[in-house]
C-alpha cells in the first residue's frame, strides 16, 4: 500500500562501478520509481540542480560513498547547502566498508541513512519507504538504516500459494505470511492450485494433502508432469494433518520438497520457504566446481534472483573486464599510481558482485600495494590478478552457455531438497 502512493517518483542512482549502478536502477524500476543513473558527484549535483530547476526535484539519492575525485559525503553536503524550490531530497549513502567513522560522517552531513552494500533488495525497499514517508523522523529513519548486516536471504519478498481447504488453517498460514510481508493467494483445493500455478509465477506452494475434488498428492503430481522438459521445478511443501510414518517418503515419492505437520508452527514454516525459496534453489543444475572463479549463488542473490539481469550483467562484465584490466595495465606501465588504485577500486567492486572471492582479495592487494606506492609489489601481485580474470572471464562464459542451454529446456530440473 505504501509503495503505490510514492510510484513514480523518480530516483537518482550515483555510482561509479557500471555492474553495482545496472543493479541498483533494475532494483529501483522494479518497485515502480523512474531512474536517472549518473557515475559521479559533479554530473549528480548538476544532475539535481536542474531538477529542482525544473521544479520536479528528485524525491531520493542513492549516492555511492566512494566515488571517483569527489566522494559521497561532499555530494550529500552540496546537495543539503542547496536546497532549492519544490520539496526537499532525501539522501541515502550506500557505502562499500560499512565503518563507524562512515555512520559518523553520514549523521553529521544530515544524511542518517547511510546503509552497506551488499545490502538485500527487501531490506532497501523497506528503508525507502521509511524516508519518503511524509511523516517520518530523523531518528525513525536511523532506527530503520543501520548499517545494514549483509544477507544471505533473497531480497524480493516470495509470492506463495497456499492450497488448504480448512479456513481455520488457511487463515493461521495467511497470517504467519502477511506479517512478514510475503504475498499470499489461497486457493481451497488442488484443482484450483493447478489452475493458479498455470496461469501466474509463484516462488513456492503450501499444499494440503487431504482436500477435496483433487488431493495434495494429485495436485502435486499434476503440476510436475506440466514442467517436464522445461527446466523448472517449482518447490511443493505438503501440510500434512498427522506425522505420520512413511508421510515423509509419500510426499517424496509424489514429487513434494518438504513437508510439515500440522498443527504448522510459525518458525518451522518460515525456516522451510526460507530454505527453499533461497536464490540456490532456483540455479541451474550444473557439475559442482564447474564455475569456480566465482559464487554463482550470491551472484544471483546480488540481483534478486532475477535471470534476465544476471544474463545482461555477465554480458556487461566480459565486456567491462578486459578493459579495467588494460586501464590498470597502463597506469602501472606509466607510474601512475592513483589511476591504478583506482582502477583496482573499481574492479574489485565488479567482483564482489559476482561472488569472484579470490579475484577480489588479489584485486585488494593491487589497490594496497599502489597506495603504497611499491610498483614491484603491484606488478607481482597485477601477474596474479591477470590469471584469477581470465579464469572468471572463462568460468562466465561457460555460465553464460549453460543458462542459455538452460532456457532452451536443455537443463534437467534441479529438486531443492
């Protein structure tokens, strides 16, 4: 309810690292919002003066904390010392290191949110809508933007069905789900649930398995011979009334993923969607140690387990990589030790998009090495960093094939459990 009275506000995205700007705009269109993206504070602030000019200021900044030649805290403080006509902009400062001294400087630029990357989709939206709420405090907005913990839980809230014909249970489900924000459809037997998973996306089904018309076990069933030769595998949990011996194996056997007993508990419920709805569930089944040079699931988890946006980003970063990589090349050639710290900067915040650990460890140890201004030790460290990129760039194309093979119905299914 609250995100439609602010859809259509537009929201300028500030960030220098081409892979996290993508994300962030993909996040920002997604709820609604119109996005302008800019790389730095000097076309950020012209950018906002000439909104305000116009009369349509920007309703919030997403500003990078560490920009190129002009960081984020100078932008946030220009933008606080001019105001300008038609509203005030909220500022909110995303911020790789996630230090105290950083939460300090944010507090006393008059911009309390200030939260750390990664941070999950869900957890940003949720502190937008605290900041554009018109009736929000200053301490209400610190309350809801710590400096946020990094998350391992997939950012967009999960849409379920739940198929239960009891009204009592459904009811008791509804209500677990709804408190923590997760969209719920309930249908009240499994007739109904084939047709609803048919005709709409769902990340999950709660299915009964005594109902009437089409049981659980019919339902379900009916449901896996439509995915056969698609890829998909959409997660079945059974509510069963008794836990019973040999439940567990029936559910198996029917093509279910989990089940739980009734009467449902609360934290067993959410601790089985968490499990199955995580980002990994949703990965092609590909060999393990087939792409090792970096974390496919966080990979996935970084855009919200959305496919069409991993496929673009993959694209983007083999396009990007080579050419960070000889920008770095000729800084360390020239001497030059600040273009190399920053190039190391840049790539390393590619990297960590990806998951690609080591590859960013060594790209650390670049950046390090030039602020030190020790060019033997940057060029060692730069001989390693050149095998740990072209052992990504080739793990990515060989991603990239396989969930193109995938899409084509060329992948079997991946069962979660």
């Amino acid at each position: 309810g609250h995100l439609d009275g602010l859809r259509g506000l537009t929201v300028l995205v500030v960030e220098d690292q081409p892979t996290n700007q993508r994300i962030l705009e993909e996040m920002v269109r997604s709820w609604g919002f119109a996005a302008d993206c800019v790389a730095d504070g000097e076309t950020a602030l012209t950018a906002v003066a000439a909104a305000r000019h116009a009369g349509r200021p920007y309703a919030l900044v997403l500003l990078d904390a560490q920009l190129p030649a002009m960081d984020g805290f100078v932008v946030a403080a220009r933008i606080r010392e001019e105001p300008g006509p038609g509203g005030e902009t909220v500022v909110m400062m995303l911020s790789a290191s996630g230090s105290a001294r950083e939460s300090a400087r944010c507090r006393e630029l008059g911009a309390p949110l200030c939260v750390t990357k990664p941070v999950k989709p869900s957890q940003l939206l949720d502190i937008i809508l605290v900041a554009l709420a018109p009736s929000t405090r200053e301490q209400e907005i610190a309350e809801a933007a710590p400096f946020a913990e990094p998350t391992r839980h997939p950012g967009r809230r999960p849409r379920i069905l739940l198929a239960e014909d009891n009204p009592v249970n459904r009811q008791l489900v509804i209500a677990i789900l709804r408190r923590q924000g997760i969209a719920v459809q309930p249908v009240v037997d499994g007739a109904e649930a084939v047709a609803a998973v048919a005709r709409e996306p769902f990340d999950l089904v709660l299915m009964d398995v005594q109902m009437p018309r089409m049981d659980g076990y019919e339902a379900t069933a009916t449901i896996r011979q439509a995915e056969r030769g698609t890829g998909r595998h959409l997660p079945i949990v059974a509510l069963t009334a008794h836990a019973m011996k040999g439940d567990r194996e029936l559910c198996m056997a029917a093509g279910m993923d989990a089940y739980l007993s009734k009467p449902i508990r609360s934290a067993e419920l959410l601790a089985t969607i968490d499990r199955l709805v995580l980002p990994a569930s949703k990965l092609p089944a590909v060999p393990v140690g087939a792409h090792r040079a970096f974390d496919a699931r966080a990979f996935l988890e970084a855009v919200d387990g959305d496919r069409e946006v991993q496929a673009e980003l993959v694209e983007l970063l083999c396009a990007e990589l080579p050419v960070t990589m000889a920008d770095i090349r000729r800084c360390l050639d020239g001497g030059d030790t600040n273009g190399l710290q920053r190039g190391a900067h840049r790539l390393r915040g590619s990297l960590k998009v990806v998951g690609a650990d080591e590859a960013s460890r060594v790209a650390l140890a670049v950046e390090m090495a030039g602020r030190e201004g020790n060019l033997a030790d940057v060029a060692a460290r730069f001989g390693e960093l050149e095998e740990e990129i072209s052992r990504l760039e080739r793990d990515l194309a060989d991603f990239a094939r396989s969930e193109a093979a995938m899409s084509r119905g060329e992948w079997p299914s991946r069962l979660a459990m």
